[in-house]
C-alpha cells in the first residue's frame, strides 16, 4: 500500500491509496503510530482511493482515532466509497466517527 | 503454493499478501456465479475475513499453511466454503464486539454475519475447520426450498 501524508496548515492529510487489509493494517499503525508521537493529533484520512477494507484496516483507524482524542485532536475520514461505507455502518461507526464526503470538507472542520 | 484447483476452488497459503489473489480470484468467480456488483463487494469481505482469521487463528500467523476456498452456486444460492487444517475453531473463546463501545477488533466475524444470510462451521474432520458461508439470491428467501 502506498500511503502519502501531507500538511494543510494544522491538519494532517493521510492518503492511502490500495487494499486496507489484514496485509496493509500493520503500515497504516505504523504511519497513524508515528505521526501521533510526532504531535500530529488533528488527521483526516482521505479513502478515495481505498477500494477495499477489512475488519484489520478499520481497528486500525479506529485506535488511532481513540488515541488522537486521547490527545485532544480526532482522526476524521473521507472521500468513502460507498463499498466502503458499508463496512462503517455495519459496525456503527460511521455514528461514532467523523466522515465527510470530500477532503476539503473534512480539512475544513477543523476551522 | 497458490492458485486455482479444480473448478470452483482457489487455494491460497496462509500469508496475508495472498488475500489480495483471493480476492481477484473471488471477484471473477462471483461474476460467473452472476452475482451482482453490489453483492460482491460483501461476499469478498466475508470470505476475507474468514480466511483471515484462518491466518490469525488456525495458524497463528505461520505462513506457508494451506486455505481452500470452493464457491458452488444453484438457481437460489450460492455456498461458499472456507477449509483450513490448523487448529480448530473454538466457539467458546469468540466474543461477540460491543459495537457501543466501539470495538477496535473482534469485529471480524460480525462483518461476516452481516454480508451472509447464513454462516456455520465444522470441526468434527480429523484438522482443521470447514466454514460455510450461503448467500440466497435476490428474492429467495432463507428457509426455502433447495434448487
């Protein structure tokens, strides 16, 4: 999986683009893991081009999105496809976690 | 060791990296089966994560180990099976997620609930456990007759 991480202005832009699977999980702990210690606590992580996810990719959004609240910022999502958004709303997440349809709009929350 | 077997079943070793093959493979057979697209989608999660937790559970993680997957289909259903030869799945030990609490893992298996219409296994062959995963075709109802 190829994951890119820009900076717009406060906000921290994770794009990771390929399966978020039981094989990738672990790359994406460790890219949300290091920008945590890093400070990095207000993330949007753009979906758009995930077109695949599992039980292991979401548990690793999940944590890191506790974790950023932990610290006072939140890990937002967006740009879901609607495959992926299944997977959301059937393990309510989608109620408990913040989506947005577009990254703008999900950058644009954190003003 | 990976590829197709006989018609109808694909064999992956126990690496996640080749859930990726399953899945390609998965897509092609739903397709043939005349799955819808909506559909399909929902059945490569359910067999993914079973086929996961085959590589977690059954061979905790060692690769190398083989996972056969068979899809069958009639004018009413379609049956996929799910066969590993590691250890056994325990149903005591499975919890089911408290999605209120917002589970970080053990969600698995509830994916696969959701995108199935009915979901068993057997642990009574010598190895391993067979898992069976039916999803009724549109408008046929569980509970109905067999084509």
């Amino acid at each position: 999986m190829e994951i890119q991480v820009t900076q717009a202005s406060e906000v921290t832009v994770v794009v990771p683009k390929g399966d978020l699977d039981t094989a990738s999980a672990a790359q994406m702990k460790q890219t949300l893991g290091a920008l945590l210690d890093a400070g990095k606590t207000r993330l949007v992580v753009d979906l758009g081009g995930v077109a695949y996810m599992d039980s292991a990719g979401l548990g690793q959004l999940v944590n890191a999105m506790k974790l950023a609240r932990k610290a006072g910022g939140d890990l937002r999502l967006c740009a879901l496809s609607e495959e992926t958004l299944r997977v959301f709303k059937t393990t309510r997440l989608n109620k408990e976690m913040a989506l947005y349809p577009t990254r703008q709009a999900a950058i644009a929350s954190w003003r | 060791m990976i590829g197709e077997g006989p018609e109808g079943t694909f064999v992956l070793t126990s690496e996640p990296q080749r859930l990726a093959g399953l899945r390609e493979w998965l897509r092609e057979e739903l397709t043939r089966h005349k799955v819808e697209q909506q559909e399909q989608f929902g059945l490569q999660v359910a067999v993914g994560e079973i086929c996961s937790n085959s590589i977690k559970h059954a061979y905790n993680w060692l690769g190398g180990k083989p996972i056969h997957v068979s899809v069958r289909g009639t004018d009413d259903r379609l049956i996929i099976e799910v066969r590993d030869f590691g250890k056994k799945f325990d149903p005591q030990s499975y919890q089911p997620p408290d999605l209120e609490a917002v589970p970080e893992g053990g969600i698995g298996l509830h994916l696969v609930r959701q995108f199935v219409d009915e979901l068993s296994f057997d642990v009574t062959e010598e190895q391993g456990t067979r898992w069976t995963l039916v999803k009724y075709r549109p408008g046929r109802t569980p509970g109905a007759r067999p084509a």
